[in-house]
C-alpha cells in the first residue's frame, strides 16, 4: 500500500469551474500536507501548505485537510486555463526526512 | 538565477554505460534530496543529505546507484550499469531546515532526464 494515494485524472473542466483534487494517505504519523503544481517537463512548485486539519486559503486555492479520515483536497475557484498542470499532493512526518508523494492529478481548463 | 540547476537536462545513454547527474541546489540550503519520476507517477524519493551527510537512502536505490555530496554543497548521483528500467526523470530538490522551522517547502530543479536504449 503506497503512503498516500490520488485520485487518478485526467481532469477536464471549462474556465470559470470549481476544481477539486484529492488524495488519502494511510499513516497518522504524517502531520505535514502540502500541493504541488506541475508543468510539462518542468519541476513540481508549492502551491500551499498546512500542518493542521481545517482548510487554508491563498487567493482562488484552498486547502482542506480532515485527519480524522486522513484526507486532504484541494480545491480551484475560478479555474483559468493557466491553471492546466499536474496537480501533486504531498505528505511528511514531522522530521522532513521524506516526502511521500501522491501519482498527480492532471488537470486542463478549456478556455 | 538563484534556483536549484541539474545537468545535463537530457542524457541518452546505451544499456550498461554510467551516467551521472549533478544537481547545485540554492545556496545557503542544507539539505539535499534527489527524487526519480516515471511518466505519469509522482517524484519517489531517492535520498536525502543534510549538508555532506547522506542520511537516508530508499530502497528503490539499488548499489547501482551512489550519489554524494562533497562539502554539502552540489551533489552528484551516479547510476552505474543503466538498465531500461532507470530511464526516468531524475528530480533534484533543497531545502532549508534551521532551528528546527521548515516551511515543508522543497525547491525543485527542472530534472535531468534520462534515456537507457
């Protein structure tokens, strides 16, 4: 069982929708959640991070982490085509040593 | 630029040749992870340093393949014997952890991809 598991895509959504993305991990331990977008050939950027359950909020991104059924999502308001890239979600326990990432999600937002 | 740079980008390589891959990560960062990312996966850690010392190694890292980090600063992974199998992108990352905050930040390169025929 991997550490963490994504909903598989591809995603496909006209601009303007609301996206969700989502991803379960299987391990208590792990106490750090953390989105990663990434574009064609290039390397994953953060989008956000969060340590506690509840829901953090950075312009059209939120955040949402549930320990108590280990779930985390991400969610786009006002998706633009922009926003078309590989979603990754990301887990670690407390010393960073790893980070446990989910199989991406790829999302496109026709214009 | 201040971001974390590999080299080469692109490596095609025959079966049985070595290949290594050099990653200079932002400066004053101390640690160092190198992660491997097949089509359509996610990136699978490899290893990690906290300055010159490689404190974690996956078991996907097979004693085909060494990396290091002299002087905690570039680092170098080396897959010896390259099998079809190793093709993949080879992520480098850094972060800082200092005083124990870490911001859960890593700061990719844009990898160095490699081809085994």
């Amino acid at each position: 069982q991997k550490e963490v598991e994504q909903d598989p895509g591809p995603l496909s959504v006209p601009e303007g929708a609301i996206v969700s993305l989502n991803c379960t991990y299987s391990n208590s331990a792990f106490q750090y959640f953390m989105w990663y977008r990434q574009y064609s050939r290039k390397g994953p950027e953060l989008l956000m991070y969060t340590y506690s359950s509840g829901n953090k909020e950075d312009g059209r991104f939120t955040a949402q982490v549930d320990k108590s059924s280990k779930y985390i999502s991400l969610f786009i308001r006002d998706s633009q085509p922009s926003d078309s890239a590989t979603y990754l979600c990301a887990i670690s326990r407390d010393n960073f040593n790893k980070f446990y990432f989910g199989s991406g999600t790829k999302l496109n937002v026709k214009p | 630029d201040t971001g974390v740079s590999q080299d080469p980008r692109h490596k095609i390589t025959k079966r049985g040749q070595n290949v290594t891959f050099r990653c200079d990560p932002i400066s004053e960062h101390n640690r160092l992870y190198w992660y491997r990312q097949t089509l359509g996966q996610g990136p699978e850690f490899l290893t990690y340093f906290q300055n010159e010392a490689q404190l974690e190694k996956s078991r996907l890292l097979s004693d085909r393949f060494s990396a290091e980090r002299p002087k905690g600063s570039f680092s170098t992974l080396e897959i010896q014997r390259t099998e079809q199998g190793d093709s993949a992108m080879y992520l480098c990352a850094s972060s800082i952890l200092q005083g124990g905050m870490f911001t859960g930040e890593l700061f990719f390169g844009e990898g160095s991809r490699l081809t085994v025929l």
